[in-house]
C-alpha cells in the first residue's frame, strides 16, 4: 500500500556481529601488542662469552704479542748491524784512538811529555825509565823512544844479522860494545865514540821516518822529538851527511854527549879521518 505514493523505505538494522568475527578482531588489536614484546635473553648468555669470541679474543692477543716481539728483535738487529758498520769504519783508526786514549792516561807525575830530559846523572835516568838510544845516540824517557823503530836501526848494518861496528878511536884501532857507550856520560876517560858515514846516513834516514811515525801517530811511535834533534839545525846537518861524497865505510862521525849528563840530547858532530 503506498501513501499519497510515496513509498516507506524501512532500514536494515545493523546485525550483531558473529562470535568468530569478535574473535578476530580482538586477535587484530591484540597482535601488534604481541608484536612488541621482547624475546628474554638468559643472563648466561650475557656473562659467559660463547667459545668461538674466546678463541678469537686469544688469538688477537697473540698476534699483538708477536707483533711486539718482531718489533723488539727489529730495533735489535738494526742497532747491532749498525754498531757493526761503526766498528768497521773506526777499525784503520783504531790504534790511533787507543794510542790517544793512552796518552791521555799517562800520570803527569809519571813523566813529562815536554821534556826528553833524563836528569843529571845515570841513576837518575834509570829512576826515570830512560833508556840508552841506538838511534838516538843519548839516553831518553819512553815517550821520546821509538824503541820498534831503534831495532830496525840496529840490524841495518853491514855486520852479522845487521850490526854496527862501535870504535873507540877515529882510526878505528879499537871497538866499544853497546854498554860501554851507554855509560860514556860518566867516563872521565872517553867522550865519544866514532862510526862510520854509512851508520851517519841511515841515522838521518831512520829520524826522518820517527818524526814521521810521531805525527801520524803510528802505535808505539815517540810522542816527541828531543830538541836537538826537533830542529832546522839537524835537518841542514843531515842534508850534509846526504851530500858528503865520504866513502861508506869511513869512519868520520864522532859522536858523544857534549854536557855529559843534561840529556836534552847528545851531539852528533860529523868527523873526518
């Protein structure tokens, strides 16, 4: 039936929901809840690292201590190898250090090195270590000796395993050992002995090479010249001795303290026949 026709429209009520649709729903609205939630992570698990973090912890270690040892045996073999390269560039100088560093231990008391003085009379010179010089021809102190170099001079001779002949005269009508020499500062009797011009040459030769041995320092060499032979007068008198046209086996060198006993050296004055 309608009314002045216009049809009545009735609405459909809502219908209650069903029991398993409000069941998901409430799973819909509980699940992002549920999804918040945090899994409990046993307190073992935090304390107790797991085997495989141990082993690697270990091993990170033991690689830093190698690194450390490798390091430690670096620097070592570096400094060795360089203390090695040092050692060999200082070896040629090496007697020449040691040689200074001698010198320098010397006790002032011990002897003076600006003097070749032996004192005045032979028992003071012994007391002294002076010693009688071959080469030399006077009795000096050890820093003023050449003792490896007056040896080579004693057996550059004419003679038997390269001895000098000694005399006691200028024509040589007599000969004079060695300890006799020694002793003329104190003989009343004889001042000089005589040689030959050959032994006057090889002694000129032989202080050309001590004064040579002394500057360059050469181990054992004299740390110094006595005056009288540390001199231009010397080097003009030997430059005589060179030039002489005197036979080799001439005896016309004299030689023999001139003031006895004041050794700042004896005389050496060249003689003729």
């Amino acid at each position: 039936m309608s009314l002045g026709g216009i049809p009545f429209i009735i609405p459909a009520l809502p219908q209650r929901p069903k029991a398993n649709e409000e069941e998901e729903d409430s799973e819909a609205l509980l699940g992002p809840r549920e999804s918040l939630d945090f899994n409990p992570v046993p307190l073992s698990h935090i304390s107790n690292p797991s085997s495989s973090e141990k082993r690697r912890h270990d091993t990170s270690a033991y690689i830093k201590l190698l690194k450390r040892i490798g390091a430690i045996l670096f620097y070592l073999i570096t400094f060795f190898l360089a203390l090695n390269g040092l050692y060999h560039i200082i070896k040629p100088h090496l007697s020449e250090v040691t040689q200074y560093i001698h010198w320098l231990n010397i006790p002032s008391q011990e002897s003076d090195l600006s003097s070749c003085s032996c004192g005045n009379s032979l028992t003071e010179a012994m007391a002294r270590s002076c010693r009688y010089d071959t080469l030399s021809a006077t009795w000096l102190p050890p820093h003023c000796r050449d003792d490896e170099l007056t040896a080579q001079f004693d057996a550059s001779g004419p003679g038997v395993d390269g001895a000098w002949t000694y005399y006691a005269d200028q024509r040589g009508y007599s000969t004079m050992s060695l300890a006799e020499i020694a002793q003329l500062p104190e003989n009343d009797t004889q001042e000089y002995f005589y040689t030959t011009h050959h032994w006057h040459i090889m002694h000129c030769s032989f202080y050309w090479r001590k004064l040579h041995r002394m500057v360059h320092r050469v181990e054992g060499a004299a740390k110094r010249i006595e005056h009288r032979s540390d001199s231009e007068s010397h080097i003009d008198h030997c430059e005589m001795i060179f030039l002489s046209d005197a036979p080799m086996e001439a005896i016309v060198t004299g030689s023999g303290p001139r003031e006895k006993i004041n050794y700042s050296g004896a005389s050496l004055t060249p003689r003729t026949c």
